[in-house]
C-alpha cells in the first residue's frame, strides 16, 4: 500500500469555526478521501480566536483567520514539533493530490523545504514537475492548505507578531 500524506507530518492542524458544521461535513469528507480520519491522534482543531476589533485587519473574522494561523505556528513551536500541515476547512484537494500523496511525503521527506503551500495558482509551473512544487519567492494569496518546517517557525511566527503591530 501506498504512503499516506499523513505519515509524513507530526500534526494536521484545521482553522474551523466550530458553528460552520457544513464545513466540518464537507472535511470529514475530504480528509477520507486522502486516508486521514478527523479523530486520528495527528489531527488537531484548535478553539478559534474570536477577537473583539478588527485591529487594523479588513473585518473581525479576517483577524480571526490570521489569529488561528498563529496560534497553529506557535503551538507547532512551543512542542517542538518538525512539520505540520495546516488546512482551513474549506480545504478541496485534487484528485492529483490524492493521487500522489506517497510521492508528495517522499518529496517532503528528501527535500529541503520550509514553507510548501499545497494549494497555489502556480499552474503553469507545474506542468514540467512530476509532484507539482515548483520554487516560488514572491507573494502568495491561499493559505487554505500549507505545510511549515521547524527550521522556519521562529522567523515565521516573528514576522506575524510583526504584522500585528504595524
């Protein structure tokens, strides 16, 4: 049998509202799909923040999102964990995706990454790659479904505390 996804990770974390159940529905699915039940010990949803203000953010549900990120980020830190794959609960993976997820955790497990975005618009670079990551530096606009090394938390979760205090 093919390596799962899930094998290659030290926790799946999911941004949820827990009051969204059609979108804990639909996940539940999506995550049966890959092989990946939501009670397996790896998958954590955290208590989302529910911040008063805005704090300079477009909305209260926007600095929501940001806050639960974070909280994944430091959380992954503070139990020193090496990956962990964190995905909205609006997540949709491709066929492709499930596909080769054995091939995804090989790449993973031999490369060396620090942020992988599984969910990108990157199309056109993908159609020369046999898993479908190329190499990006510029900005990018999902964070629906990523994975984060250790090597890179610190310096990640820095640069968000920065964001909040602009």
């Amino acid at each position: 049998m093919e390596k799962k996804l899930l094998s290659y990770f030290d926790r799946i974390a999911i941004v949820h509202l827990n009051a969204r159940v059609d979108r804990y529905r639909d996940l539940v699915r999506e995550l049966r799909r890959m092989g990946i039940g939501i009670t397996d010990s790896k998958v954590c949803i955290p208590d989302a923040p529910m911040p008063s203000d805005a704090n300079g953010f477009p909305n209260k549900g926007v600095y929501g999102n940001f806050l639960s990120h974070l909280d994944i980020l430091k959380s992954a830190h503070a139990d020193h964990l090496q990956t962990v794959w964190t995905l909205e609960d609006d997540a949709i993976f491709s066929h492709r995706f499930v596909r080769q997820q054995g091939g995804i955790a090989h790449f993973l497990a031999h490369a060396n990454w620090d942020i992988c975005y599984f969910g990108h618009t990157l199309i056109e670079d993908l159609k020369s790659l046999p898993v479908g990551f190329p190499r990006h530096n510029g900005p990018f606009y999902w964070a629906h479904c990523y994975a984060v090394h250790a090597r890179i938390l610190p310096r990640l979760i820095q640069s968000r505390i920065h964001r909040m205090t602009l």
